[in-house]
C-alpha cells in the first residue's frame, strides 16, 4: 500500500500558543495511520506563528486529506488548517 506525504499549515487559536505544546497534542489525537514525519514552524505576523507538519497517511484514504483536515481542526488550539502539498512517499 503506498503512502503519501501531506504537507499541511496549522494556525493557532491564540499566539500564546506554544507551537510545539500544538505539535505534541496533535502527535497525540492522531489516529493510526497517520504519522508526523517532520514539524517546524512559521512566522506569520505579530508573534503568531503557525505549525508547519508533513503528516504520512495512506494512499488510498477515502476523501483524500478531508479527514486528516477535519482531525487537525477537532484539535484544542487550533484555528484553522491549509494542505500546502500532497506527494507520494517511495
């Protein structure tokens, strides 16, 4: 079964949000099947700064990235969340 890696930006409710205490509840609430491969984060404006993650899922996940989307969403602290790029994994 193939896997893909799903790029996504996450942004923060509040900038008092610690990115990585965001990194670590998302790491968490994810269930099987998907696995943060890499985090980082971005400067947006005025302090606040977003989780960039490459989440790894399967191929064949029905809807696409919608579920990993609406998962990220359902998660304390976050506002708002942007697939940036979805390649497939070798």
């Amino acid at each position: 079964m193939a896997r893909v890696a799903v790029v996504v930006k996450v942004y923060p409710d509040d900038v008092s949000i610690d990115p990585k205490t965001l990194a670590e509840r998302i790491k968490s609430k994810l269930p099987s099947g998907y696995e943060v491969l890499a985090e980082g984060e971005v400067p947006i404006a005025f302090g606040l700064k977003a989780l960039k993650l490459v989440i790894a899922m399967n191929e064949d996940t029905e809807g696409g990235t919608e579920e990993v989307e609406q998962l990220l969403k359902n998660i304390e602290g976050v506002q708002e969340v942007e697939v940036e790029n979805v390649s497939r994994m070798q």
